[in-house]
C-alpha cells in the first residue's frame, strides 16, 4: 500500500547480529536479512555481529547510524539473562512503534503458537532513523523483514522525519 504522505527517501539499512556465538559464517539470520532487504532494493550499509553485552550493543548502534536509517538488530530479544539487546536499544528511543512488537507476535502467533508471547521484539525511532530489534531465529527474522518492515520503513521514515 502506498500512502499519499510517505516520502522518496533513500533507505539505508544496517543490519547487526547480536550473538556471542554466531559468526559471517554461520549468520544464517543475518544473511536473511540482508537478502531481503537487497532483494527488495534496500541498500545495505552496515552489517557486523556484536556479543550480547549492552555497551556492545549500543556502541554498535552508534556506529551504525552513521551510515543508515534503518538498523536492523536480530538475537539477544528472549528471557534469558544474556538476553540484553531490548534494554540496549530502549533508551535510546525518542518514540516507541508498540504496534511493531504487537503485530510480530500476533502473526508469530499463527506460526508457533502461545510461545510467541516470550519474544520482546521492538521497534522505534531515534533522530529520524527507525531501529527494529527482532528475534534472532531464521524464521523470525523472515517474518519481521518481510512482512513488517520491509512494507512500512519507507511509511516509518516519512514519519520520524516530519
């Protein structure tokens, strides 16, 4: 759908890893991503795998807005007490998207069933970029890029730069 007020603006993703264990080689969520954004003639700008420590995060993060307007963080959203990328990135939001993690786990939902309520997907902006935390699974990260931001982040971009 293309909305009457979005904006021609060149979108310039970065896409980060967050996994102590993942490398470029074994990034199966982070190649995923960069395909379909690539495929759907997004430039990629930025692409790097930081440990799930929040500095690292952040730092990362700050690099990254240097050279885009869309970053994309994958892994490090669950419960477990490394899980840390959410608590990274949320103070760093000027306005929250709750519709983003909202409709991520509404259509999780229908593909994994009440397990989809443990994802603590995210989604904002910050100086006029938007940023996307999403679960780090293969399966995830298609769905959030295909089916959320991939569609809107031309919409968002408008938006946060009004």
């Amino acid at each position: 759908m293309i909305h009457k007020h979005t904006q021609k603006i060149p979108i310039l993703a970065a896409v980060i890893t967050v996994s102590s264990t993942r490398t470029k080689e074994n990034d199966t969520s982070g190649k995923t991503i960069c395909d379909i954004l690539t495929s759907a003639e997004i430039q990629i700008k930025h692409y790097s795998i930081v440990s799930d420590r929040i500095e690292s995060i952040r730092s990362e993060v700050y690099l990254a807005f240097k050279k885009s307007n869309c970053v994309i963080l994958n892994g490090g959203t669950g419960l477990t007490h490394d899980d840390c990328t959410i608590e990274a990135v949320l103070p760093l939001l000027d306005k929250k998207i709750d519709g983003f993690g909202e409709l991520f786990r509404m259509k999780s939902y229908q593909e994994i069933g009440t397990s989809s309520m443990l994802s603590r997907a995210l989604a904002g902006t910050c100086h006029g970029k938007a940023i996307f935390c999403i679960p780090g699974s293969t399966p995830a990260v298609t769905l959030a890029t295909k089916e959320l931001i991939v569609p809107e982040i031309a919409h968002i971009l408008s938006h946060a730069n009004k």
